[in-house]
C-alpha cells in the first residue's frame, strides 16, 4: 500500500540528528522553557522573515491566541473560508468571537477578495486568510480591504510553511500569522506543536503571557491566560528539520510538476499552477471522487486523502449560521490529495498518476 502520508519515514531519514537533539533535552533536564524553545523561535521567525516568532502548544492555539493579542473577542465577527480544517473556526470561538465564513475563489481555492468585501458588517472585527494546500490567499488584496474597514489581519498558515507572494513568506502581510507543525505538515513534529509569528513586539509579549497562564517576566498573573506552552522535545526535533524545508518544499514541487505533466489531458481539475506554492496537499477536483478513491485503494494499493470532506459550515456545529458557499461545496464534494510527501511519492509519480486515470475510466460505468 501507497500511504498518502507518513511523517515516521521523514523522522528516519534524520532519526540521528533526532535522537540526538532529544538526548541533549533531557541531559539538562529541563523540559519545558528552555534553550530549544528560544532556539527555535529565533530560527523561525528569521527564515519567515519576520521579528518575532512564539511557540505554543498547536496551530488551534496559535490562531486563537494571535486573535486574542489583538483584542478579538466577545461579540466580535472574524471573517474566514469554510473551506479548511474546523480548527480554524473552533480557534475563533476559543477567542470569544464568531467566524462568518466567505466562498473562496474557483481557481485559487483560497478566499474571494469580493466575498471578504461584501461580508464586512460594523461588527467585523478581524479577517483569517486560509493558504489552502500550500498556496498562499491573495493577501495584498486581503490587506487592502482589511486596512480600508480597519480590520486585524491574523494568517492561517497551518498548511504554508515556507509558501510566498513574489518573494515574500506566508505569514508577513498580517499583523500576526498562526502555523501548526502537526505532524503530516510540510514541516511537522512528532506531536502537537505550533507557532505564532508577529513584526509587533508588543503582540508577541501579550502571546508569551496568555500562553502560560496570563503570568508577566516578574511571575504575576495579570491577565485571563491557559497552558499553551511548546515543549523543548518538539522544538528540539523542528529544530533539526527546519534548515532542510526550503529542500523539502522544492522536492514537492518537483514531484507536483511530474503529477501536471502525467495528468495533462485527463478529464480532472489540477491544482493552480504556482511556482511559489509549496504542496502540503496536491489536491485534483474530478466526478465520483468517493468511487475513484476506493478503487485506488482495492484496485491499486494507493491511499489517497480528502481535505475536505464538507466545508466548515455544513458541519453541525457550524451549520446554523445559514452559509450558502457554492464553490465551497463543489469543491469539497471532488476534491481528492494524491500522495506528495517526497519519502513516498519520489519515483512513484508515473504509478499513481495511471492509477488514477484508470480508476476514473473504470469509474464512469
């Protein structure tokens, strides 16, 4: 079997690096605040490109706590896609606000600039752009339209580590950015673990109080706080994986360019051609997509993934809010990932792009 994902095959490939970053953590035993925390933090923040980076305890907690840093909360609305993981509508209410979603754009599949103008209301407090499968939102006119209505901008980049707009990263148009390094992500860790990055000092300090327990330098709880602390163990192990991303992300564009040239002609939709996209997902839209992946599995001995099955608001907890989303739903009704993680998909382009193409022909009877 093909899997469509397997972070363990890319701990082996550095499993001696590893081990070895791990061994140090617990030779000074100290295992939570420690150096490979700072390390970490100062690390990212300069490959992003931006002043300040804070880990925290996972992606979910890095949106709601960036949100919260900047003053979202009860009875706010913060605009967002439907089309992502409902971790990201769960992170706004965990900041006391209320995500209104907006349909994404046919081509991009990331959020329609139009639809984010026309949903903006005296309520509007804030915007979260998804950069959907490793291709980053539209984000000069995402800014554009937050700064005219006076909105915080706050990325979602659970799925973009290392994508870029003419040169510039993911996560240093807004005024903060959230990424998770769950372990399948382009840079993941052997558990929950994510990362706020911010220009604004002052945001980053709130971000370091409200992420242990609402507590200042001088131990004094001044604030509403939690745990959602990043343990030295994971930032030890991001650490030794980091200074090879840039590496990783050209090998999933390789390996994307391979899918376009085997898959040209075939009667799917491919995903938007970026030379910047760094394919966390390399997700085609066809007909019968539920029939067409289980016979990839039976037939093929290929795992294939669906990001996402329904969009945000047609799941219960979402669906009262009465989103009608139409792109959305196509999309989420013929999306299928095709495995891309280079340890598994790196020599196996041709077989699993056949496979595909023979499992839709079979398909259509």
């Amino acid at each position: 079997m093909i899997p469509s994902a397997d972070p363990g095959l890319r701990f082996a490939g550095r499993r001696h690096a590893i081990e070895q970053a791990i061994a140090r953590v617990f030779e000074r035993r100290r295992f939570i605040g420690g150096v490979e925390v700072a390390g970490f933090e100062s690390e990212f923040a300069q490959y992003i490109g931006t002043s300040h980076a804070v880990g925290v305890g996972s992606g979910t907690q890095a949106l709601a706590l960036a949100l919260r840093a900047l003053g979202v909360g009860r009875g706010d609305e913060v605009i967002t896609v439907a089309m992502t993981a409902p971790a990201t509508a769960v992170a706004i209410e965990s900041a006391g606000a209320l995500p209104i979603f907006v349909d994404v754009d046919p081509r991009t599949r990331c959020m329609d600039p139009g639809a984010l103008q026309a949903a903006v209301t005296p309520a509007t407090a804030a915007v979260v752009p998804v950069h959907l499968h490793g291709f980053a939102a539209p984000m000069p006119q995402i800014c554009a339209i937050a700064q005219r209505n006076g909105l915080a901008v706050v990325e979602d980049c659970a799925q973009s580590h290392g994508a870029a707009i003419q040169g510039r990263r993911t996560g240093t148009f807004g005024h903060a950015a959230a990424f998770s390094f769950y372990p399948t992500k382009n840079l993941g860790a052997a558990g929950d673990a994510g990362a706020v990055v911010t220009p604004d000092g002052a945001i980053a300090a709130r971000i370091r109080r409200l992420r242990h327990y609402g507590m200042d330098e001088s131990g004094r709880c001044v604030e509403p706080g939690g745990n959602a602390r990043l343990d030295e163990v994971q930032a030890a192990i991001l650490r030794v994986l980091l200074p090879d991303l840039d590496r990783d992300n050209a090998r999933r564009r390789t390996l994307a360019a391979a899918y376009r040239g085997r898959l040209a002609g075939a009667a799917l939709e491919l995903p938007p051609e970026d030379a910047q996209a760094v394919y966390h997902q390399f997700a085609v839209a066809l007909e019968r997509r539920d029939r067409v992946r289980h016979r990839l599995a039976a037939v093929h001995g290929i795992d294939t993934g669906i990001h996402y099955a329904l969009g945000v608001h047609q799941h219960p907890h979402f669906a009262g809010v009465g989103a009608v989303l139409p792109v959305t739903e196509r999309l989420a009704g013929g999306l299928l990932s095709l495995p891309i993680q280079p340890e598994i998909a790196e020599g196996r382009i041709e077989r699993i792009a056949d496979a595909l193409v023979e499992s839709m022909n079979a398909c259509r009877s």
